[in-house]
C-alpha cells in the first residue's frame, strides 16, 4: 500500500454539508515542511493590510490584515468598492495551480483572483457572512487554503439555523461550492486560547 504519511485521510467526495451546498475537504495537501516555508513567505512578503469597509452607514477598519491578488487586466467590483487586484506573486501563482490540480478530478476550475486573510491571534476572527456578491455570480466555487494556527471554521444555515463545524489546519484546502453562499453563512470563530499568526487564502471566480 502506498500510504503518504502527511496525508490525512480526506476524503474529498464527501459533502460536509447536510443539505443546499456542497463542502469539500480535501485534507492537508503539503507535508509540514512545504507548508511552513509557504507559512513564512507570505506573512513575509505580502502587503497586509487592514480592510475598510463600509457597514450601516459606519466606516470600519478590519483587525483582521487582507490582500487581493489576481489577473490585473480587470477591476472588481466587491464589498461595494472597486478594487485593483495586485499581480500574482511567483508563489500565489504555484498555489493556485496546485489547488486547481487538487480539484481537476472532481470541480474542475481555472481562479483568477485570491483574497488573503491575515489573523495575528485568536481574538482575531470573521463574522458570519456569506461570500454572494454577484460579482461572483451563482453557485461560484471557492478553494480556501490555510496556514499557521489551526482554527474553527463554521457553517450556519440561513433559514434553520444548523451549524456544520470543523477545524482548518496548516495545509489544508477546503472547497465551497453549489448553493453554499445562496443557503449558508460561515464564519472564523474567536479563541482568546490560540497567541500564533493564522494566514487564509480564498481563490475565487470572478465574472468578468
Ligand atoms: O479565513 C477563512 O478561513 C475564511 C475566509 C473567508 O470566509 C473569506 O475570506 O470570505
Ligand atoms: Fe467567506
């Protein structure tokens, strides 16, 4: 048997999800070497920055720090500004092609943006939200990759309240796809327990 002993034993078929989305875990897809040193590089090299935003009315800044690569030859429309994506960086770039190989066999996708999330600690998380800007268009498909700290990571459902569950781990990709947005927030939840840096990478289809 050819076991890969940084594998964890996902099983990506299955859906997490009860009903009205699909959810996919795909595991921890790096051994720990290759994530850590993917950890390190982008809390290094990329251009965090806290998000503004505007929430009823108020002018907020995020605690959380984001960037906002992609293909440069569009604007996006998103969270009701227009924002400029940065280039990808040689790294970003190789990440996206390992998540779109991840995902040939059952989702297959081609990404042309990624939103970053940097979490210094746990008393840093995000609220319930669902990412269904219609610059995104329906049933979009979203492959979250994660770095650092392991957190929990929630889905509730819109209508009956439901909650799914699950810890993200350094390395792991998690996929959102179908109706997920349409029917279901999710959310980081806070742990004042968790003191290390978590970095989050959502690469996203954006119409253009
Ligand atoms: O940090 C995460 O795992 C989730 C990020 C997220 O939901 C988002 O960027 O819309
Ligand atoms: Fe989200």
């Amino acid at each position: 048997m050819n076991l890969n002993l940084f594998d964890t034993p996902a099983q990506p078929e299955t859906n997490l999800l009860p009903y009205d989305g699909i959810v996919n875990d795909y595991g921890i897809i790096f051994d720990n070497d290759t994530a850590h040193q993917y950890y390190q590089k982008l809390l290094h090299d990329i251009a965090w920055q806290h998000d503004t935003a505007v929430i009823f009315g108020k002018h907020i800044t995020t605690a959380r720090k984001v960037a906002w690569h992609g293909h440069t030859d569009f604007d996006y429309h998103y969270s009701g500004s227009v924002r400029t994506a940065l280039p990808w960086t040689e790294d970003l770039l190789a990440l996206k092609t390992i998540v779109e190989t991840h995902l040939a066999r059952i989702s297959p996708t081609s990404f042309n943006s990624c939103l970053l999330n940097l979490y210094e600690n746990g008393h840093q998380g995000m609220g319930w939200h669902s990412d269904d800007e219609a610059c995104l268009g329906k049933n979009t498909i979203i492959a979250s990759l994660s770095f650092g700290a392991t957190r929990k990571f929630a889905f509730r459902h819109k209508q009956s309240k439901q909650k799914v569950e699950l810890l993200l781990e350094q390395g792991q990709l998690l996929v959102m796809r179908g109706g997920t947005q349409t029917y279901w927030h999710h959310a980081i939840m806070k742990s004042t327990r968790i003191t290390q840096p978590r970095i989050n990478l959502t690469f996203r289809t954006m119409l253009t």
